[in-house]
C-alpha cells in the first residue's frame, strides 16, 4: 500500500513504531483552529438534517408498528391496533432488490475495455514469418491511463505492440505479436489483452469482495436505503486480512504460519451517524462529510494501535472522560424513556473528510507542496475527540475521492436524502390504521347488546349493572318495560372497504404490489399462471427505477473506487492492468429469468445457421446462459483455450467410433468414404457447390473456429499447466 505517512510531521507519526514509543511535543496547541473548524461545520451539518431526522423517525416508527408522541386517542377509543402493512412493503421491496442484485450470488460489478483501448492493444496475432516489420510511429506516445502523472508508468516512443500486452508479455514471452486481427484468415491465432485484463480485473474484485464480506455489508446499505430512503457505503480502504497457511519448519513438520494479506475494506455507515454538507445535493457536490463515532474506552484505546493515530491524544481523550452526547432520536430508536445512563459511557468522535484551507492544513502541521498558496484548499482526514486531533493526514487516495458512496431509494428533488416506502405511504398507512381501530371498536359494540333502562319503573338505589341472573326490583304498580335491549348497528364493512381502498393506495404510492409479497384475491388474473407472470413481470418494472439508481449511484462508483485501488496499492498483479471501465450489472438483472434464459435459447437457435455462426461468441453466451439459471458460468464453463484442449480430448475419444461408423457406412453405400449421393467429395461444406460460409458450425479446435489454433507458450507456462 502506499506510504500514507509521506507529508506529516515527525510529532504526528505514532502508531508504527512499538507502543510505548515516546513522542515528540506530544501535546500540540496548533490544532485548535483545525478542531474548532470542524466542530462548527459538524454542527451545521447536524442542525440541517433534523427535518430529515423527523422524517425517518416516521418511518422507522411505521415500521415498527409503533405510535409516535404526535398521536393521542381519546377515552371513547379503545383500540390501539397498528397493522404493518408498512413493514410488509418494506421487507418486499427489500427482498426483491436482494433477488435481481444477487440472485447470481456474485457482486454486481462488471469490468470491460472501453471501445478503443489505449495504452493496450485490444486484438493482437501472431506475426507471421512473411510479414514485414512495422516501423514505430513517432507521434505513438501511449499513456498509460490507468495510472497519473508521475508515477513513472508512461509508455515512451516507440513501444512496441508486444508491450501492449500489458500483463500478458511474460505468458508469451518468445512470441512477437503484431497489433490487430489477420486480414487473410479469420483462423490465425490471436488474443484479445484489453479483454483479458478486464476478465482478471472483475475476478480480483470478485475475490476481494468475498474475501471481506462485501455482499453483507451491501444488504445492511440497501435495508436501510429503502427504509429510510438514503444508505451510505464507506470504503474501499486498505486492511489486513488473515491467511491461513501451514509450512514446513526445519524439522520438517507441517506448521500453522498465517499471513496476513491486503485487501479492500467496506463499510456499512448508519444514516444516523452520517453528516453531509449542508448545501450540496449530491456526495460529488461535498465540500466535506463528517462520520460521529460512538467509541467505548476499549476502543478508543485500539485507536492508538492503528497508524498515523496520535497516542499521546488519546491518552489526554481518556483522561478527560466520556463526552458523549445523546440527541432526541436515539431515545425513539432505542423504545427506551430513558438512555442517558447507557449512552453517556461513551466517546464521541467526529471524522473529518473533504476540503481544508491550506495555511490551515500547514498551521496544523501537514507539510503543503509548494504550488498551493494561501487560497489554495488541501484534501484531508481528521479525527476529533474532545477538542483533540487524534489524527491528521492529507487525502491517501489517487485521484482525491471522498470515501462515501451515497444511494437514494427514490431521488428527492433538490435534497441530498432520499425518499423511502414509508414516507410514500405514510398518509396510506395512517388511515388504515384509523379504520381499523373504528372497525374493531364498532364490532366491540355490535357484538352486545345495549340496553335502554326506565329507571322511574324501578326501586331507586339498585346496581344497574346487567349480567346473567341479575334481578331488578320494580316499583310497585308500575306497568311496561323497564328494560330493553337495543342492538347496535355494524358500520366495521365499511370501514373495511375504506381499509382496503388505502390498502390498494399503499401498493400504488410505492409501487410493491400486494400480490408481490404473497396476498391472494386480488386481482382476477391472478387465477392463471400466465396472468401472474405478466402481473409479476409488471412489478419487477415498478422496482427499475431504484435498482438504477443503485446502479448510478452506489455499485459504479463502488467499482470505479475498487479499480483505482487496485491501480494505486496492488501493484503485485500486472495482468489486470489497461484502459478498462467498471459496469454496474444491476439493471440487468432486472428481466425475469425465465424470459432471459428463453431469449437467450432462441438467439442460440437462430446463430446455428451457417451463415451466422462464425460471427457469434459461443463462450459468451453459454456464459449468459447459466447467469440466467442462477449458475456460476466460472465453475462449470471452460474458457476458450481449455475449450480447445478438451476438444481435441474428446476429438481423439470419438476419432475411432467415426472411422469405425464411416467404414460401416461406406460398406453400405458401396460408395467413396460415407459421401451422401450426389454430393462432391472435394467439397468441405457438404452442401456442394463450394458456398463460402455454408456447413455445419465451426467446433473449437477445427480451422474454421476463429480462435482455436493453439500457439506456442513459453515452456514455463506449458509446465505450470
């Protein structure tokens, strides 16, 4: 990983070294200024967001079926039901993103070659002995554009096309290679390394992905982007994960030796320990975004382990006690009257990303490249803690990024939160609830009967309460009845009916139809299993517009981040290196899969015909063939160059069973060698006529298939095998 320590101060290099390292001016009055900055924007930040804080308490309390201090019932109201259509919509929707995003069980990052790749040849073959040199273009200055300015990665004049091979140079070494396809013969052998990096690309992300629990982290981002309308991803940042590995020891014996591996980190941040820019829109327009940290002692102790975290700041955190601060919120989040005990055990710290003035950054003790001058701003990290900086570095990553990748459920016109699904049925979900509770307590009602007492007919002072057995005492001489027995009327129909019309107003505000998660009646074309597909497939577009937005605004510059990761600290792998882009699969996903996979068996059918054959990626479309059924294509599908191999294995298998049915056969016929009638032996097609582009498709390891002449490879690889 890079050096983050590279433009600090001796006094702020703590953590490296062993821990009882003393420290130079461990305590530096320098910071006041920077702290004090970053408090006052911190409060900004919070007093702007406390509308958006009511309305995900709303939400949070919808969901949870719970009545919020704004609702008061009066004496003649007895029930309190909540019924949490809220929370089914939610877990639906939930469930549904979950399905198209992950079905495949791969994260839904892509990695291609842009269409004109440059600093890497995008098709290459093999140079034939006839062919004649090409002389080196002065004006082919390839830059690298994975790299920046600099870094000593610049191609110079004169490179040639074997250095475009990026990664790929020593699997081939001994080979020279000319730039582009064959212009005679569709079947001299060739590579595509701009297609080839990107395929090592996506598998290294996939695998670090996995390796640190990428998928979990991402499903606690999307819960909360559709409950509260916003989720916030943090990351990627650099951290050491264990490899469990056993070697020999001198002895010998086998012995555990773990190692330790640097990988990509993710971060699932809550809504409510996230602090935008009040003026921006977007996490682009961030001129700074603030993290609040709950630490207990323990942890702020694990602080001064890490690197570049200042221990003696720590010490002096400690030693003024707890500061935490417990806002109204948490009292609701937590369903506690009381929490101040609990919370109070607790640090509050304040992490600081975005930009700084550089005379500030420079008084602080950040040593600022000359360029900059006093109107010149400095990307930084800082962590705050009781008046004290516990860290300050500039910006670790190329290019400069603030680590927060923010998604919307819904957009919010000219806001920087989103909108969830329970603030678009919000008013749906209050009034169900309202009609319920009159329906329950009118049914309370019509269940008994209510009596009509005349009590100038009775003995004055008796109980007037009625139960079985419960005799009354008349008034001597007094005729009629005493008592009567009304039945009150039953309105809970129509307060039903009312119920489900919010019902049916709740599926079209948020678009989740209640057939989607499991309710029955209520359509008529739900009788049929063909009516339930379109009806099905007629949601799945309802959820297009979220899971795009996931694509736009969380997974491509979740994939974007992880490239520049991979550009900047793993420079172990060199095969994965060229002008690539990062794809957001999501949206693609969105197409029922029985329809894609469909789709894809008809293309199949159609790409059969001869004509069309030498035009189609085969390898291609068994992939997207198994992505349809839920299949890992990396598992079961072989790539082209094994393809070949096993082809020719089973070319030699079934090579004796066709000579042996050819001889039967041309025993039969009487004729030359299993020719049909009428056709010329002389012609490959077996059509006759000598059609170009006619017969049967081309199989890997015949001349007729476009990549399956196999080419030499450097010994070492052919051993490696």
């Amino acid at each position: 990983m890079a050096d983050e320590t590279i433009g600090l101060r001796d006094d702020l290099i703590v953590g490296l070294g062993e821990p009882d390292e003393p420290e130079k001016n461990p305590v530096d009055d320098n910071f006041s200024s920077l702290q004090g900055l970053i408090k006052s924007r911190f409060t900004k930040s919070e007093d702007a967001r406390l509308f958006d804080e009511s309305r995900w308490l709303r939400a949070y309390k919808n969901y949870r079926g719970i009545y919020g201090s704004d609702m008061s019932f009066t004496e003649k109201e007895k029930s309190r039901v909540f019924v949490k259509i809220t929370k089914t919509k939610v877990l639906a929707a939930f469930g549904q993103l979950i399905e198209v995003l992950f079905s495949s069980g791969k994260f839904p990052i892509g990695v291609e070659p842009t269409t004109m790749p440059e600093g890497i040849a995008k098709v290459a073959r093999v140079k034939q002995d006839n062919e004649p040199e090409q002389e080196p273009k002065e004006e082919d200055n390839l830059i690298d554009l994975y790299g920046y300015p600099g870094d000593g990665r610049e191609m110079a004049p004169g490179t040639t096309t074997t250095d475009l091979l990026r990664g790929l140079k020593d699997d081939y070494e001994g080979i020279e290679f000319v730039e582009g396809a064959s212009p005679q013969s569709p079947a001299m052998p060739q590579i595509e390394p701009a297609r080839q990096a990107a395929e090592n690309l996506e598998k290294l992300i996939h695998d670090q992905l996995e390796e640190t629990s990428a998928i979990t982290v991402l499903r606690h981002v999307l819960f909360e982007m559709v409950l509260l309308g916003t989720g916030v991803l943090k990351g990627p940042f650099t951290d050491n994960k264990t490899l469990h590995k056993w070697d020999k020891n001198e002895e010998g014996e086998q012995e555990y030796r773990p190692q330790a591996k640097t990988v990509p980190k993710l971060e699932a941040v809550s809504i409510w320990d996230f602090y935008p820019d009040p003026d921006a829109t977007t996490i682009e327009d961030c001129d700074y975004v603030i993290q609040r940290h709950s630490l207990n002692r323990s942890q702020l102790r694990d602080l001064a382990n890490r690197p570049l975290f200042r221990r003696a700041a720590i010490a002096e955190c400690l030693k003024m006690g707890e500061n935490y601060e417990v806002r109204g919120f948490e009292t609701a989040l937590l369903d506690r009257e009381n929490v101040d005990d609990l919370q109070k055990k607790r640090f509050e710290i304040y992490e600081y990303w975005g930009a700084m003035d550089s005379s500030l950054a420079e008084e602080a003790g950040l040593e600022i490249d000359e360029d900059f001058d006093e109107l010149s701003e400095v990307q930084i990290n800082a962590w705050v803690c009781n008046g004290h900086i516990l860290r300050l570095v500039l910006n670790p990553f190329t290019p400069e990024r603030i680590p927060f990748h923010v998604t919307p459920y819904e957009i919010n016109p000219y806001q920087f939160f989103g909108v969830g699904i329970p603030e678009n049925m919000e008013d749906a979900q209050m009034v169900m609830n309202g009609h319920a509770r009159m329906a329950i307590d009118n049914l309370a009602l019509a269940g008994n009967l209510v009596f009509d007492i005349d009590e100038t007919q009775l003995v004055p002072g008796q109980d007037m309460s009625i139960y079985p057995g419960k005799i009354f005492r008349r008034q001597s001489g007094v005729t009629g009845t005493a008592i009567n027995g009304l039945k009150f009327p039953n309105t809970a129909t129509e307060n039903l009916m009312m119920f489900d019309k919010f019902r049916q107003l709740a599926d079209e505000s948020t678009g989740i139809p209640s057939y989607s998660h499991g309710a029955t009646g209520v359509q008529s074309t739900t009788r049929t299993a063909a009516g339930m597909s379109m009806l099905m497939g007629a949601a799945a577009l309802s959820i297009k517009t979220v899971v795009k937005n996931i694509d736009d605004y969380l997974l491509r510059p979740l994939g974007e981040s992880l490239f520049s990761w991979n550009m900047q600290f793993n420079q172990s792998v060199e095969n994965i290196k060229g002008d690539l882009e990062v794809k957001a699969r999501g949206t693609s996903s969105l197409m029922q899969k029985e329809v894609r996979s469909q789709r894809l068996m008809t293309f199949m059918q159609t790409a059969n015909n001869p004509n069309i054959a030498p035009f189609v990626r085969w390898h291609s479309i068994l992939k997207e063939i198994a992505k349809s059924l839920d299949i890992d294509p990396d598992q079961l599908i072989n790539d082209p160059e094994n393809a070949q191999i096993f082809a020719k294995i089973m070319g030699m298998t079934n090579g004796n069973q066709q000579a042996q049915n050819n001889n039967q056969q041309q025993g039969n016929m009487g004729g030359s060698q299993g020719v049909p009638p009428g056709a010329n032996p002389a012609d490959p097609t077996g059509v006759g006529g000598g059609n170009i582009g006619a017969g049967a498709v081309p199989q890997p390891g015949e001349t007729e298939f476009s990549q399956a002449t196999p080419f030499p490879r450097a010994a070492t690889q052919q051993e490696g095998r």
